[in-house]
C-alpha cells in the first residue's frame, strides 16, 4: 500500500470517529429535528441534502431516515427515496462521500476546481429530486421533539474542522492523531466505526495495483472513463470503482462525475441507498411495492445525470 493510500485510510478513520461523536452528541439529530419543525417537504430534503454534503451521504440517512418513518406523512416510501436520491446526490465536497475524499487526495486536486467540477451534477440532481418531490404532494404533519445536546463531545466540532484543514493540507496530517488519543482516553465505544469501509478500501487498493500490471489500456477519452465508472458502479458500486479506475485514468473529472452518477441506479450503485432500503423495509412489510419505486426514480435520477454530463460537456 502507497503512502497515499495509506493516508486516505487515515483521513477517513478519523473522520468517521469524528462524525460518530456528532452523533452521539445529538447534533447531527437536532439540526434535522429544526428542520422538521417547519413541515416543509422541501426543508426535510434540504436538511438530508446538507448534512450528506457535510458528514458523508451514509451518515446522513442514517440520522434523517429514522427521523422520517416517525413522521406522519404521506407517501412516506417516496419521500425517504427521494432522501436517497437527495444524499447521494450531495457530493459538492471532498467529504461528502468516501469516492470524493478519494479521488480528491489521490489525484492532489485543487479545492476550487474540485468544487466547481461537480457543482453542475450537485445542483441540477438535486432540483431533479425537487422538482419530483413538489409533483407529488407529498403532505408533512410534524412531532414536537426535542434531543439533549450532550456537551462533552463538543471538542470533536472542533476535531471536524482540524480534519478540513489537514485534507486542504493547511495542517500536518499526522497531527489528527490527537482525535485518536483524545477518544482513546475519553470514550472508547466512538472507535466503533465502520471497519468494512476500510477494509474494502484496503482490499481495492491491493486489487486495483494488481490489476494495473495485467491491464494496460489507459481511459483517456472523457465518454469511456464516465461511462466504465457510471457501468462498473452498477456492478460493485461507486466506492471500489473509483479505487480501482484511479489506476488507469488521469481525467479525474469523468471520473467524479461517473461514480457520482454511477451513485444512482441499482440499489447497490451506492452504499447510502443500502442504508435507506434496509432501514424502510425493517419498519414496513413491503419490499416488492418499495423496490420498484426505489429503482424506477432511482433509474430516472441516473438518466438524468447522464444528460447533465452531456450538457456539461458541452458547455
């Protein structure tokens, strides 16, 4: 494994510690509860929209789904669909999804160009989802809840914004180690993060060097390297194609846009989307009718985004 390899595993075992004790915090849930309050359809996907963009898709809804399927609302399917559609179309930033802080570390790109890469594929999913959302009335009564913010874990906000200035290189990496040490000697049950995420990233980095001795067709044309990542994430989702293609492309572009839009799709396109199925299913008794809503938006939302890789080609 390379050094950075090694470092894009550091960076997102720190980051997910960091996000977890945001979530024990109860912050992550009193953000969404507000934007709850104000019975707005478009507010509740504003609130998924932004904490994907900020604390990674996966996270998100697991914060915003539970929170929706105690609603009363109608359509409820539709809605936390459209929640998916929402976070995985939230990857503005490098840490918005584990494929974005990724590609972003892996090629050394610059934060502006970065941004500006991708905002065309954020902005118009997302007024896709919006626009779907608005079509089909969906109707929100909200609770009246409130979650004690637990203070102690109010460090890790500043932990948060250590992470963003090591990824921007203003700060020595190695320094995250302090959140580490801090939780190491604070509370240990916060180091109970994803491990399988980082096992396969360390599974594809290995697969991925192998396979750049055996292969050595180059992915120059910016067509061919959107669309084997949009195909490939179909098959074994985003996250390990960005690994795996990062070997043979130096159009990081078409790349972004393809596991973005490769996101979208089947239910495995995307690990948020995993989330939002099993989390509805595990509630309600009704997988068939689910399903076939889930893929048909979520095969539309793919169109889409295809479309919008066209136009912004053009352009």
């Amino acid at each position: 494994m390379s050094r950075d390899e090694f470092e894009v595993l550091y960076i997102l075992a720190m980051f997910l510690i960091v996000v977890k004790a945001l979530q024990k915090a109860n912050i992550l849930q009193a953000i969404a509860i507000w934007f709850e309050e104000r019975s707005s359809l478009i507010l509740l996907l504003v609130a998924t929209f932004l904490l994907s963009m900020f604390v990674t898709n996966d996270v998100a809804l697991f914060v915003m789904i539970p929170i929706t399927l105690a609603l009363q609302v109608d359509k409820k399917d539709l809605l936390i669909i459209l929640e998916a559609i929402s976070a995985n179309a939230a990857s503005l930033l490098p840490t918005s999804n584990p494929q974005n802080l990724y590609i972003y570390w892996h090629y050394n790109l610059d934060f502006i160009e970065f941004v500006f890469t991708i905002a065309p594929f954020v902005i118009g999913s997302f007024l896709f989802v919006l626009f779907i959302g608005k079509t089909a009335f969906i109707k929100i009564k909200p609770r009246k809840i409130r979650v004690e913010i637990k203070k102690r874990y109010f460090p890790y906000l500043f932990f948060f914004l250590f992470i963003i200035l090591a990824i921007f290189k203003i700060v020595s990496l190695y320094l995250l180690s302090i959140i580490f040490f801090y939780t190491l000697f604070t509370d240990t049950s916060l180091l109970k993060i994803d491990y399988m995420l980082l096992i396969i990233f360390y599974l594809f980095f290995g697969i991925a060097d192998n396979l750049s001795i055996l292969l050595y067709q180059n992915l120059f044309d910016s067509h061919i390297a959107f669309f084997t990542a949009l195909l490939l994430s179909q098959i074994m989702s985003n996250v390990p194609t960005a690994v795996l293609l990062s070997n043979f492309t130096n159009d990081w572009q078409s790349l972004l846009w393809g596991v973005s839009v490769g996101g979208f799709g089947v239910l495995w396109g995307s690990l948020a989307s995993i989330i939002a199925y099993r989390l509805y299913i595990a509630k309600y008794n009704n997988a068939y009718k689910f399903l076939v809503k889930f893929l048909f938006l979520n095969f539309l939302a793919l169109l889409f985004g295809i479309g919008l890789f066209y136009i912004n080609q053009i352009l």
